[in-house]
C-alpha cells in the first residue's frame, strides 16, 4: 500500500521558474503561462482600480 502525503501550501513556493499553480483535492496541479490578452486585461483592471 502506497501513502500519499497531502501537498501544503508552502509547495506553492516552491513552484519552478515561478509558474502558477493550485492546489485540487489535495494535489499539486501546475497551470499553463498565459497569453497577451490576458495579461493586457489584468493589468487594465489593476490601473483602474484607486
């Protein structure tokens, strides 16, 4: 019988190459890098905000 130690919140700082990650139902799931539009999204609501 295999054990499977439950992922923790300090794994997601330990991330490689600073990729994002979550954690789902207990695992580490790695999330692919995003495009252009995303990012240009993002930060036109970052600068909107006060």
């Amino acid at each position: 019988m295999t054990t499977k130690s439950q992922v923790t919140t300090e794994d997601l700082y330990h991330v490689p190459d600073n990729g994002k990650a979550e954690i789902v139902n207990g695992a580490l799931v790695v999330l692919a890098p995003t495009g252009f539009l995303p990012n240009r999204a993002s930060f036109n609501i970052t600068a909107s905000l006060p």
